[in-house]
C-alpha cells in the first residue's frame, strides 16, 4: 500500500500570522519540532507517515474550543490525536494542518459507582480507567488490544475481545462533550440510561473518527467485576473446526465473555514473541466471567461442545497472573506477527460477518492466503463474527503491495456478500473509504456526506477521511 496522495493545492503552509497567533495562546503547549510532527503523522497503519505542520497540546476543552476555532478562523485543518494506535491512516495529515494532541486530557472526572458510569477526558486509556477504578469493584470492559485513549476508541466505535458479551463502544457511551467545527462546546446527553430527547447526536459523534467534532469527555458504563473469571485454551486439528466450535457456542447462548481464535501461524508467532509453549495448531481463546457456578457450568458446555468438533480438553489458566500472561500474549499478537517478516508491515482487515456465515467466510479466506505468496496470520474476536488477517507486505515492494490490496479486496468483498461489513473496528480512516458505497450505497454515502458538510461546512475537521467531499 502506497502513501495517500496528498493533493499540493489541498496542503499549504500555515500563515505567518496564524502560527504566531498559535504562539500566543499556546505557548509552550505548541510544537513545530520536526520530530514531534513525524511522531504524530504516523499510525500503525502501512501508510508513510504525513506529518501535521504544527502540534498543540490540549489541557482542557477550552483549549481545544480556542484551537479549533482559531483554525476555522483561518481555515486550517485539525486532527484530533489520541494514542497514535489507529491502523486505517486516520492521524495522517493529509492536506496539513494541526494535529491536536489530547494525551493531557487525562483525568478521570467523576465515578458513579450507584449508578454504573464513569466520565473521563478524552486521553484517559483503558488501563488507566480500570486502575483507577478497581477499588470500587467496578471495570470498564472494551478492550481493543493496544491501551488506546478513551477519546481515540469512541471516535473509532472500538471494540475488541470483550465485545461478545459487553458490546462495542456504541452500546457503552452514555454522552459526550464535544467541541463543534465553530468552536462551541456542546454535551450530546446527561447521564441517564435513556433518552427520547430530540436527534441521538451522541450515536453520531461514536464513530465519526474525528471529522464531526472533538470529543473532550465521556460518559461511560461500567460493570461490576465478576465474582468468578476463568480462562482457557483449547486446540483444533483446523480452523474450520475452531470456527464451528464458535457458532455452536454462540447460537446456544452460553454468555461467554471472550471467544478468540488463533491460526497455527498466529500461535506460532505469540509463542517466539511472549515465549510461551501453546500448541501451534488452530485455537480458541475462551474467558468465563460470572459466579463461580456460573463460570463452571459455562465451562463444561463449551467443552462438550469442542470434544465434539475434535478440540483437545482444556488448557486453563485459572490464576490472576495466568491470564494477564495469556491475554498480554494475545494482545501482544500484532506485533508477533509483524516479527514474522521483519520490516514488513501489516495491511490489516477487519471484516465482520453474521455468525451463521463465519465458517464460510474464513475457510475461503484460508483458502486465498494458502494460494498467496504472502504470509498472512488470521486471528480475531471470532464470537462476534469478527476477524482479522494480517497480510504481511514489505514498504515499498510494488508487487508485495498489490498483492496485499488484491487479498485486502477479496476478502472485504466475500464479506459485503454476505451481509456484512468491511470494518467490525477499525474504521474507516483513508484505507476503506472505497468500500463505503460498495457497503451501504450511493445515496447513502451521500447523506453522509451532507452531514458532514452540515457540522463542518469549512472541512477543517480532519478532513479526507471517511467520506471524499
């Protein structure tokens, strides 16, 4: 995958005197360091860096307010930046501008533990949230892998290995705070559990990755911590098997917590990275969460059902530390991967598929990367429909580039096919901007785009990215 075009009559320079205007409200909050501007033009997606020509540092919404309306003022871009986590493009600089940097951002606001919800500045992470909050016996339970900011997982409607039984971060925003294109700050809801009042704009802000609005704070649900949580391993002679173990799993309505699948390739990886000794076959990666009898019975149904699809009996890790060393090892399965190739980055899918269509939609992908010349791991949250291959490509090879697309392409259109969706999580970001109309049609690609013409009439919201005006 090539850098994205960066159109010379879309990025100029920044004036003179918006810069010194910067200056002078910022002051040792702003940033024209070179280094500082690469770091925040690149993600982990395959694409190049683009760096921002210039980055402020926000300690409070008032500072972004100012920011983002001295930039409508001048008519300068602005891209909101959380942890750098992304793997769709959607920090690059594409047509310059500012990268807002929320990292600053980062008190927890109010816990309301009567309540169940929590409200958090936008660069608070998921880790941190959950330290904080442990001693109330509360967690907060969406989990993408990386320890991406709060902020950063909203505007992208993140999920991840929780999501089977506690949902996205659609079903676990209550409200926001944002600042407008113009530079007022608005709350989208209050925290009750529902509402009726008006247009959801909360839901329109979730997932809007940046080109709506800036998310400031955050309104979430939390969950009491179960009173039992148990993990286990189990081993496949294929992925088929593994997948089949998984929709039986789910379509008998055993409320597991986490249900993931490895390849042999992707095992083999997070043995070598996290020195571990699994089994390098297919495998499922289950959590039980809930009573101790609760946790048992879930257990035992699964197993049974695994026996039967030919997977080993259960490999447990029953202790606090036991788990974190699994799960780190499956969060840590990106960057395994990538060691499969040193150099290489990784051109990512995300495909989300009705369950009752998951085997066949893997088994044909297995059977692509098997004809390919390409390593390419599959790995993902398979309990909700949800996977990830991880297509293996060299910078600058053309013909391992293309050969990259040409899967990504296949395995995204197998998916729409389906009835279901080029992205279970990522977003869209610049890299599946193309499959927005393949997706969900014409004349809805075009409302979307009058949306965004109506909440960012000048553009300057990070703009190039899910919808071309």
């Amino acid at each position: 995958m090539n850098a994205p075009v960066v159109a010379s009559s879309l990025r100029k320079p920044l004036s003179a005197e918006f810069v010194e205007r910067l200056a002078r409200r910022f002051g040792a909050q702003l940033s024209l360091a070179e280094a500082v501007r690469e770091h925040h033009g690149r993600d982990e997606s395959p694409y190049a860096p683009v760096p921002p020509d210039a980055v402020v540092f926000a300690a409070t919404t008032a500072d972004v307010a100012d920011l983002v309306g001295l930039c409508a003022e001048h008519r300068v871009p602005v891209i909101p930046y959380g942890a750098g986590s992304s793997i769709e493009g959607h920090l690059l600089a594409v047509q310059g501008g500012v990268s807002l940097d929320l990292s600053r951002m980062n008190r927890v606001l109010a816990v309301n533990a009567e309540d169940l919800t929590v409200t958090v500045e936008a660069g608070v992470t998921r880790k941190q949230l959950n330290d904080e909050i442990r001693s109330t016996g509360l967690f907060f339970p969406i989990d993408p892998g990386a320890d991406a900011s709060l902020g950063g997982m909203t505007a992208t409607r993140a999920s991840g290995t929780n999501a089977v039984r506690y949902g996205t971060m659609r079903e676990n925003v209550l409200g926001l705070t944002v600042v407008t294109a113009e530079g007022k700050v608005i709350r989208t809801a209050r925290r009750a559990r529902k509402s009726s009042a008006g247009y959801d704009l909360t839901r329109l802000f979730v997932g809007s990755e940046g080109t709506l609005g800036v998310i400031t704070e955050v309104t979430l649900r939390v969950y009491p911590l179960p009173e039992a949580i148990s993990a286990a391993v189990c081993s496949f002679a294929t992925v088929q098997a593994a997948v089949d173990t998984t929709i039986a799993t789910i379509q008998m309505g055993i409320p597991i917590a986490r249900c993931e699948l490895l390849d042999a390739l992707t095992v083999q990886a997070v043995n070598r990275y996290s020195k571990l000794a699994l089994p390098e076959l297919p495998m499922l990666l289950f959590e039980f969460h809930g009573s101790s009898s609760g946790v048992r019975e879930q257990a035992e149904a699964v197993q049974q059902i695994a026996r039967e699809h030919g997977g080993q009996d259960f490999q447990w890790a029953s202790t606090p530390e036991e788990r974190t060393r699994l799960w780190t090892a499956r969060h840590n399965a990106y960057f395994a991967c990538l060691q499969l190739k040193p150099g290489c980055r990784s051109c990512t899918t995300d495909v989300c598929v009705p369950i009752s269509r998951l085997a066949e939609c893997i088994d044909e992908t297995v059977r692509d990367v098997a004809a390919s010349f390409l390593p390419a791991p599959i790995l993902g949250h398979v309990g909700d429909g949800n996977f990830h291959c991880a297509i293996l490509a060299m910078p600058g090879d053309a013909r391992e580039l293309a050969e990259a697309e040409r899967l990504n392409q296949r395995i995204v259109q197998r998916a729409l096919a389906m009835d279901g969706t080029c992205t279970g999580e990522h977003g869209v970001g610049l890299h599946k901007m193309g499959f927005l109309v393949e997706e969900h049609g014409e004349d809805a690609v075009d409302l979307m785009r009058r949306i965004k013409r109506a909440y960012d009439p000048l553009n300057i919201l990070n703009p190039g990215k899910v919808v071309s005006l």
